[in-house]
C-alpha cells in the first residue's frame, strides 16, 4: 500500500480556499500530545486534545487520522437507516408482532455506528470526553450484541433447540451479557494508561464473550452443514459470511495490523481501525440478510412450535438493556465529569 502521508499535502492542497476564510487549528505527532490520546503506530494527525466541540466537528472535513474513522461510520448508518425505511414500507410492525425483534434489531443496527461516529468526532475535546465518548460507544455495541440476540432467539434458533432451557433464557442471558459487556469495556478505558496489555484483554473479552454467546445457535447450524446434516441455504451462506467477517474484525482489533509493521506509514489511511469499522459493517449486512432469510423461510415452523415473539422478549428485553446500560455509562462517567484538571496542551513551539 502507497505511503498514505503522500495524499495529505493533496487533501491540504484541495482545502487551502476554505482554510483561508476558516483557520483549522494544526496537527500534532504522536509525542506532542498525552498518552490517553495516543494510538499504536501512529505518528502524526492527531487533533489538539482541547479541541472544542466544533473544531471536533470541522475536523471531519479535514484530514486527520480520525477522519476515515468517522465517516466510515457515518455512511453506513445511513445505509442501514435506508434499509430500516425499507423494511417499515414492506413490514407490518405495528399488527405483526413477529416482526418486532427485526424492528428491535434494526433500531440498534442503525444506533450502533451513528453512536461510534459521535464517540470518534468530540474524543478530542479533553481526556474526560474522550473516556466518556467511548463509554457511549461501548455501550451502543453492547446493545447491538444483544438486539443480535433478540433476533437470533426468534428467528435463528436451531429446530431442535426450540423451547428449550437456552431458548427460554437466551435473550435473559444476554442482557445480562450486554451489561458484563459494558461495564468491562468502559472500566479497560481507565486502566489503559497504565496497563495496556490488561485493558486490550479485558476489552476483546468483552465484547468476545457476547459474540460468541450470540453466535451459539450460528455456530451450531454451521456446523451441522459442514457434517453433511443440513441443505445449505440463502440464510446459512450469509451467517458464514458474517461470521467470517466478524473473526477479521476481531483480528484487525486486537492486532493493530497494518501500521504495526510501519508506524506512520498509515496514519491517514488502511490502519486497523479504518479496516475493523469497515469489516464490522460488512458483517452486519450479511447477518442482517442471514435474519431476513431465516426470519421469510422459518416462519411456518417457528410459529408451529409456539415460538412466537413477546413483548417483553422485545421491548420489553431492550428497554430493560437500554436502561441498565445507560446506568453502568453514568456510572463510569459521572466521576469523570466532576474532574477539573485538563490534559496539558501540545507544545505548539515544536510546530513552527
């Protein structure tokens, strides 16, 4: 891959008019500003950490190493807003309530990278809102594992897993699940200075444990498939597909490749994170055609086996998540609040 520092003078080049009648605050390297601010291997790009709210939004429209961070996930959540319009035009969720865990899932597909989008665009305000960013970041991925979940107990569950002690307690689980998840992840922020080692573990756990929880009636019909004891399908081929595409995400996450191997060679485009945004999206537009195909082609024997939807298995589950989820964000945040000290401000004079 071409040295993504040659496309910045280009960017700059483009957006000199617009930088004559606004003045974009500078740049910074990776040693001119504190460590919570900082990613590994990457060198340059990196916004003034007191930026204000709107520097944080102007920035999307220049070229920083969060830039591609942001929109590759303010697009696609209109793409899956698109789908969800779709699906309101083509579903009746209202007067068929064995749509209600799609409608449950969908609202937080379309949640999860808008939530991740804002997280990346204000986390340079100051270290306390960057902490915070995040907590809500975590917190919507949390409630994505667990509307994934209330799906898959609808409309994924293996034939002969119906009505079972997992069927009955799957989506109880993961709400719990959603909560271990969150509170996890946001207590690995705080410790990430001083251990980074444990806050990387501590945080891949948390968010492995759900996927793999949720995966559970996935893994199993896959592999059924591949014993030969099962025809492959629209909706088997799809949950392959996501699931591969979740285990890339999953990699490009823990292991920081490209920029590893050549820190400061992909500050502005191709690190990891810029990969892992677009490798989760790709997964959840197959396991959103995995449920849609699942959910036409299962109906006649779920409904069969009484394993119609419930309201409190629906809203019910994901008001309950939403509220204890937003109880462990305030939880972790609101101390952060109280706190006045600032992060000490780039040396501007290494600049000049």
């Amino acid at each position: 891959m071409a040295d993504s520092r040659v496309f910045h003078p280009v960017w700059l080049l483009v957006c000199r008019r617009g930088r004559a009648a606004v003045q974009l605050p500078p740049l910074y390297d990776v040693h001119q500003v504190p460590k919570v601010f900082r990613e590994d291997g990457i060198l340059s790009g990196y916004r003034h950490p007191q930026s204000s709210a709107l520097d944080c939004v102007r920035s999307c429209f220049r070229l920083t190493n969060e830039t591609v961070n942001i929109w590759t996930h303010f697009v696609p959540t209109w793409y899956f807003v698109w789908r969800l319009a779709s699906l309101c035009r083509s579903s009746d969720f209202a007067g068929d309530r064995y749509t209600w865990p799609l409608l449950a899932y969908m609202l937080l597909v379309c949640a999860y990278p808008l939530t991740s989008c804002a997280a990346h665009t204000f986390s340079a305000m100051s270290s306390q809102w960057r902490h915070i960013c995040y907590f809500f970041d975590y917190g919507a991925l949390s409630l994505y594992s667990l509307g994934s979940a209330i799906c898959y107990g609808c409309y994924v569950m293996p034939d002969g897993w119906l009505n079972g002690w997992l069927h009955r307690h799957f989506v109880a689980i993961a709400v719990g699940n959603s909560l271990l998840c969150t509170g996890l992840s946001c207590y690995s922020r705080l410790v990430e200075v001083r251990f980074p080692q444990m806050s990387k573990a501590l945080r891949t756990l948390a968010f492995a444990g759900p996927f793999v929880f949720d995966s559970l009636p996935v893994f199993y019909r896959l592999l059924l498939c591949c014993g030969g004891r099962c025809s492959p399908s629209e909706a088997l081929l799809n949950h392959f597909y996501q699931v591969t595409f979740a285990l890339l995400t999953c990699f490009l996450f823990t292991s920081h490749l490209p920029e590893r191997l050549a820190p400061g060679r992909f500050d502005y485009f191709g690190h990891s994170h810029q990969l892992f945004h677009v490798s989760a999206v790709v997964a959840t537009h197959f396991q959103l055609g995995a449920v849609l195909s699942d959910m036409s082609s299962r109906r006649a024997r779920l409904e069969a086996a009484g394993a119609a939807p419930s309201l409190p298995g629906t809203a019910g589950a994901l008001a309950l998540g939403l509220a204890l989820n937003l109880g462990v964000v305030a939880l972790f945040g609101a101390p952060l609040l109280r706190r006045s000290p600032r992060p000490p401000a780039p040396d501007r004079a290494k600049d000049q």
